[in-house]
C-alpha cells in the first residue's frame, strides 16, 4: 500500500447472526485480519479516512475501525450462540395440536366469534327473539310449547339451545333453509316431532334431542341436511331408525344407546347398509351399545352380536313354520272325529 492512500475495507458478512470475518488489505509485507461477532449488514464501511504508514510516530500501533473506515454498531456485545436446528417430528406435533385445538373451538362454536352467552331463563315462550345474534340460550327455561317459526325466520342464529325447557310439543311453521348449526332440543319431554323436522337445512351439523320420550321419528326426518356430522338420540324410546338416517355419508358420530330397539330384520338390514355406505363411521359406531327388546328370542342380546340370519328368515321357512301348527291341529281334530264315529257305529 503506498503511503497516504486510502483503505477500501472488504466485508464478508454470513447469512445469520454469528462470526462475521471481514478482511482489510494492507501495504507491505503486512495486512490485517479481524473477526467480530455482527449481525449482517451491522458493521459498515464509513468515509474512508487517510491513516500514517510505517513512518508514523505511532505506525506500529494496530489501526482501529475508525481509522480504517468502518464504524460498527454495538448489538452483539457478545458471541451468538449458533442456530439450533428444527427437529420436524417436534414441528408436526405442534402442528397436530393446534389443528385439534382449532377444530375442538369449531366444534364448540368459540371459532369463527360465535361463543354462547350465559341462558336467558325465560317463563313462557317469546313471541319474537333477536335477530342480529349468532346463539340463542334458553336453556332453563319453562316453554311447554315451541313455535319453530319464531326461532327461525328472520335470524341469523347458528346456535339454538332448548335444553331443559320442559317441552312437549314443537309447532311447525315456516320452511327454507337457516342459519341454524347447532340443534339442542335434549332432556325435554318431546314425545314426536313435525313431519319434514330439520329437513333442507345445509348448515346442519349437530342435532341433540337425547333424553326426550320419543318413540318414532317422523317421515322426512333430516332430509336434505346433508352436512350433519353429530346426531344425538340415546335415551328416548326408540325401536326402529329410517334407513335415509343411517345413510348419511358425513354422519362421523351418531349415539343411540338407551332405547328399547326392535331386532326386527329392518332394523339390522338398515344397519349392515349404513356401514356400508358411511365410510366414515366405524361399525361399532353405528350399532355402540345398543340392546334388542324385541322379538323375545333376542331380547336382551347386544345388537352387535345378532346376525342377519338371527332376524331375517327366508320367507319358506317362515311359511312352513306359520302352517305346521294348523297341519297338526287339523290332524288332531280330524282324529277326534274319526274316534267318534267308531263310537257311535251299531253293533251287529
């Protein structure tokens, strides 16, 4: 380097935070090279500035950033440790998790900022409700009676809680599709519902009437409501499910426990036929816990357990077994009165 010539530092910087080396020429036999703890881009060349050569008074002392050009700024104080790297099984995991905490709020309605306020305990039955809410809550409360109509035209409700209002009987009234998401009509006293209840609802995904004293659903139960996922009806008195209601391909949870099943060849037929084609119910799912109390040879047997040949005879055999007790009652009154006769015949 000749003397009075100015120095033109070169950087080399790495790309993440750690030991960034930098490199400075010198004249000479001599040159210099210095490592700093940086972030990239924090140590910067400045004006270059004009230092003394080896003639200097103080040239055998070690030039400083200042004198060299470069100004750095004081962020890493100290060494970096270096980066640690991401173990993927731990990042899925992690994944995994929030995706199931996601779906559980979807689930609960805490997603998507529809979250249930505290119930409004009504003593009768409103004559209109809120129009501009997500839930309505009137678990509690004491109805007897339900205009369906009033509940659903005109809102934008996602959440309907009837639970525990003592209700007995729903009016139907008013047709087309809501807002309605969530259904829970559960330990009240219904004994039917309306013929088309729930049908043609899209938005449909979870409907509770569990507890109630319902012994048959009505025709066009659901229909149309393809997107349930949830149906709740244990504890009701239940002994035959339509076949459309098994047949659902989204239904992922359906709960029937508690009802008194009729093991008739429909029901068992309707059965085998949503495992079939529900592929994404597990057929203990679909038949869990439930007990026949009826026809009296099976009563007391898990549903599971009985076969399409303990229900369904073929229609011969059932004949045969229909006939056989008159042929035997037609033989003993036929060898009665053959019996009689011999009696009464004159003797000779």
């Amino acid at each position: 380097m000749m003397p009075g010539s100015s120095v033109a530092p070169e950087l080399l910087l790495t790309s993440g935070c750690g030991e960034a080396s930098w490199w400075l020429g010198g004249g000479g036999s001599r040159g210099l090279g210095r490592t700093a703890a940086v972030l990239p881009g924090l140590l910067i060349p400045s004006e270059p500035r004009h230092h003394a050569d080896s003639r200097h008074p103080h040239g055998n002392r070690e030039p400083s950033e200042e004198s060299l050009g470069l100004r750095a700024l004081p962020v890493c104080a100290e060494r970096i440790p270096p980066r640690v790297e991401r173990d993927p099984e731990a990042e899925m995991v992690c994944q995994l998790g929030a995706l199931l905490i996601l779906t559980l709020a979807v689930e609960t309605g805490l997603a998507g900022g529809c979250a249930c306020p505290a119930a409004e305990v009504l003593p009768q039955f409103p004559s209109q409700v809120p129009a501009d809410v997500c839930c309505l809550n009137y678990s509690g409360s004491s109805f007897s009676h339900v205009r369906w109509s009033v509940l659903t035209n005109g809102t934008n409700a996602e959440t309907l809680d009837l639970s525990f209002c003592n209700i007995s009987h729903v009016h139907a009234g008013g047709g087309g599709a809501s807002a309605l998401r969530r259904v829970r009509l559960a330990h009240n006293r219904l004994t039917a519902l309306p013929r088309d209840f729930l049908a043609g609802q899209p938005n449909l995904t979870e409907v509770d009437l569990s507890g109630n004293l319902i012994g048959e659903l009505p025709e066009g139960f659901l229909r149309g409501s393809d997107n349930l996922r949830t149906l709740r009806l244990q504890q009701n008195r239940l002994r035959l499910l339509p076949g459309s209601l098994l047949q659902k391909t989204g239904l992922q949870r359906l709960e029937l426990d508690g009802n008194p099943w009729d093991c008739s060849c429909l029901f068992l037929q309707g059965l085998e036929e949503g495992r079939r084609v529900n592929s994404t119910t597990a057929p203990q799912d679909l038949s869990g816990n439930l007990t026949c109390a009826s026809p009296r040879h099976l009563a007391g047997r898990a549903v599971r357990s009985v076969s399409l040949g303990d229900a369904c005879r073929p229609a011969g055999l059932t004949a045969l077994f229909i006939a056989l007790p008159l042929l035997v009652l037609s033989a003993l009154v036929l060898c009665w009165c053959c019996g009689g006769k011999r009696k009464e015949a004159p003797v000779s």
